[in-house]
C-alpha cells in the first residue's frame, strides 16, 4: 500500500487547522483555563492537605495537566462519515483508489499533530510554570508513557470509528456521539481521576476501553505500574484497539449494502 496519498491527506489537514489562528488561540486558551479551574476545584477540597487516601495533590495535578491536554491533541472528527453520508459525497469517496479508514485516520492524524505542537505544547508550559506537575518516574518510564499515549489515541479513534459507522442506520448521530463523549469525559479520567471512583466501579471501568485513553498513559507516567503491569496496559491497549476496530469494518460491510444515495 502506498503511503503518499495519506501523507498528503495528513499534511492537507494539518495546512486547514493552521487557517483558523484565532480559534486555533481560543482552543488554546480554553484548555488552559480548564486546567485552571480543576486545579483551583481540587485544591479547595484537599484544603491545605497535600495528600488524601494515598493521593497527592501534585497527583492530581499532573492528571489534569496530561489528561486534559491529550484530549486537546486526541480530537477526533467524529462526523468524518456522517456528513458524507447526509450530502451524498460518500459516493464519490468510495470511488477514489484510496482506502477511506485510511484517509480518515490520515485526517485526524495530521490534525492531532498540528495539536500537539501548537496546541498541547503552549498549553502545557503555561500551565506547568505557573502550578507546576511532577516529572516523570524515569527516561524510560517517559518513553512507555509516549508509547501508551499513542495506543490510547487509538482506542479513542475505534471508540469514534465504530460509532461513526451507526451513521449508514441513523438519521442523526448528533445524540449518540453526546453521550460518547461524556462517556468518555467521566471514565477515562479525564474530568475526574479514576483514583477517586469507588472500588466496585473502578474495577468496571478497567474492563472498559475508556481508562485506556488517558488514565493508563497518566499511571504510567507517575511511575505507579511495574514492567509486568505496564506490558499488560500495552496489551489491554492493542486489543481494544483490534475490537474497536474490527466492529466497525463489520458495520461499515454491512453499511455499504444499505447505503442508498439520492440527487445529484
């Protein structure tokens, strides 16, 4: 498979996220202040404390800082297919001699790039001088935590890619992608660190692919696993990534036979 015409579908994105520079600014800003203010939330309820149940309140800090600006580099186009199926392009893409997951995932890629450098880089220095985080356990932990970080970027695109693929049954996905998100939001530890779950719903959450998007890349990097345990979050990592996956080429199958496409 050749790999130039992705590149060139991830370099286009890329180029259209570098036109909107005062959104661009905005988004920026507004990851910013979200850290702030869970901070801020979070600091008021430890009360001068540093530590609660064995969790550090420089912990939490270092959850949000990562969590929230991996989400700001882990956007998804979760309406990718859905506005080709509703204007009736989707018939002209799946004529192109490319393959259209490819094309989607090269899409999101180049957008996750211009994030991560202008982006999650300005956001993550400003918020680390003014309230600083931890630094990671080790070179090596780091490198397991880049590694991890990818893998839950994965997660997240099969989390998106098989919902997406609902879209060739349903009218509007506006609903259904809600309610994914806040799914998300909630069970990845993103809005609320996963230490801080009871006990019975903790262990739920790790039978989901959810705490497999930011909370095990965070785990990782606060050094809180062992080898054995890191090797395991890799695996666990890859196979909800490969069932994600595989869902939503048996969906987007069975799609393609019911797609009817009107106009012209």
């Amino acid at each position: 498979m050749r790999l130039s015409p992705y590149l060139a579908f991830a370099k286009k994105s890329f180029l259209q996220k570098s036109a909107y520079r005062f959104n661009h600014l905005m988004s920026i800003l507004n990851t910013i202040i979200r850290i702030f203010i869970f901070w801020e939330i979070y600091r008021t309820l430890y009360g001068g404390r540093t530590e609660v149940d064995g969790i550090t309140m420089s912990m939490v800090t270092t959850n949000f800082i990562l969590s929230l600006g991996l989400e700001a580099v882990f956007g998804v186009d979760d309406y990718y297919l859905p506005n080709r199926i509703r204007d009736g392009s989707i018939a002209t893409e799946l004529l192109l001699p490319v393959s259209f997951h490819g094309r989607m995932l090269a899409g999101n890629l180049g957008n996750a790039l211009f994030q991560l450098i202008f982006h999650f880089i300005p956001a993550f220095a400003v918020t680390v001088l003014a309230i600083g985080m931890e630094a990671p356990a080790s070179p090596l932990v780091f490198l397991a935590f880049l590694f991890s970080a990818l893998l839950g970027y994965g997660v997240l695109f099969g989390i998106s890619f098989l919902m997406q693929m609902l879209s060739f049954w349903l009218l509007n996905v506006w609903a259904i992608m809600t309610i994914k998100n806040v799914f998300v939001n909630v069970l990845s530890g993103a809005m609320i660190p996963l230490w801080f779950m009871p006990d019975w719903m903790r262990g739920i959450i790790r039978f989901s692919p959810f705490s497999s998007i930011y909370f095990t890349p965070v785990q990782i990097y606060l050094g809180q696993l062992s080898g054995r345990e890191i090797l395991f979050r890799f695996a666990t990592q890859g196979f909800w990534i490969a069932v994600l996956l595989a869902g939503g080429a048996v969906l987007w199958k069975k799609g393609q036979r019911k797609l009817v496409v009107q106009g012209g």
